[in-house]
C-alpha cells in the first residue's frame, strides 16, 4: 500500500480549490477530484511502504516544530506526461523547503521506498486540480479554471498521512 504525506490549508482555501474541482468535474474530462474522497494539499513524499504507527509519530513531532504559514498560488503548471495533471504552483516559501527537508530526512529509513519525484531535488510543490487529462482536452480544462483564476493566499494548517487508493486519512498533526 502507498502512502502519502500532505499538508492541508485553511478551509477558505480548500474551498476555493474545491470549488474549481466542482467546477472541472462538470466537464467530464479526467478524474473526478471530488469523487476520489480527495482533500486540496500540497503532497511533500509518497512511500511504497513504512510503518504508519512511527510515521505518525514523526509528524506529530514535526508538526510541533513548525507554525502555521503563508503560501501564495500564483501559477497554473501543467505535467503533461503520465498523470495529465493540471495544477496551482505555490511560492517557494523557506518554510515549506525546510518542512519538506526535514521530512524526507525524518523518513529517511524508508527512501529507498520513496517516490523519486518527491525526492528533494527533484520535486515541484503543487495542488492538483485536475488528474489524468488527456493531453488533447488539456486546453479546454485551462479554459475552465482561466475563467475566474485569481492568485489564492494560503496559510499551510497542518500536515498528515493519509494511504492513498483508496485514500484513508490516517492522521493530521496541527501546526
């Protein structure tokens, strides 16, 4: 089973990404973000395996080191081979790096079960919005979420591990 470890965000915020989830899943076009038991995050790793009682540990002691903060979505991305997906592209704030760091140096024992797009250096923060879009609608699900996109403030709440397929929230640690 495969795990996931994500920040969550204030609820004005998860609104308004839910709302362009509602408004995306009109056009039948990819997978359904609000069907999946989805929640808005920014993902910082994804691992074949752990132990989930030590994990949860590890976040609850993470999550007391840090406070809630300031994001910005300021961008729209797209990763237009395998997944299709569409997203909203937060600043790189120092600490969302130094929160990212640290769990991977946190979860070290288990890298080798890591998703290498999470890794450190190779990772793009991002909020999906819209999953496994064929490249020929991509155009018309940017049409849709262009209609009304605004930069989105922020504030980063929270982080936690949820087992992904189906997703189950596993636990959420507050800042």
């Amino acid at each position: 089973m495969s795990y996931a470890i994500n920040l969550y965000f204030d609820q004005e915020t998860e609104k308004a990404i839910i709302d362009i989830w509602e408004s995306l899943s009109r056009l039948n076009i990819g997978k359904c973000m609000t069907c999946a038991n989805g929640r808005p995050h920014i993902t910082l790793a994804i691992y074949e395996e752990l132990n989930v009682e030590r994990a949860k540990e590890a976040l609850a002691y993470l999550a007391q080191s840090f406070k809630p903060f300031q994001l910005e979505f300021l961008q729209i991305g797209i990763f237009p081979l395998n997944k299709g997906a569409i997203f909203l592209a937060p600043n790189y704030s120092q600490e969302l790096l130094a929160l990212h760091s640290l769990v991977h140096e946190s979860f070290g024992e288990w890298a080798e079960k890591g998703w290498a797009y999470y890794e450190p250096q190779a990772w793009c923060p991002h909020c999906t919005l819209s999953l496994e879009t064929p490249v020929e609608d991509i155009p018309k699900v940017l049409a849709e979420i262009l209609k009304d996109f605004q930069a989105l403030a922020a504030t980063v709440r929270s982080i936690g591990l949820v087992s992904l397929l189906p997703i189950e929230y596993l636990g959420e640690y507050p800042f």
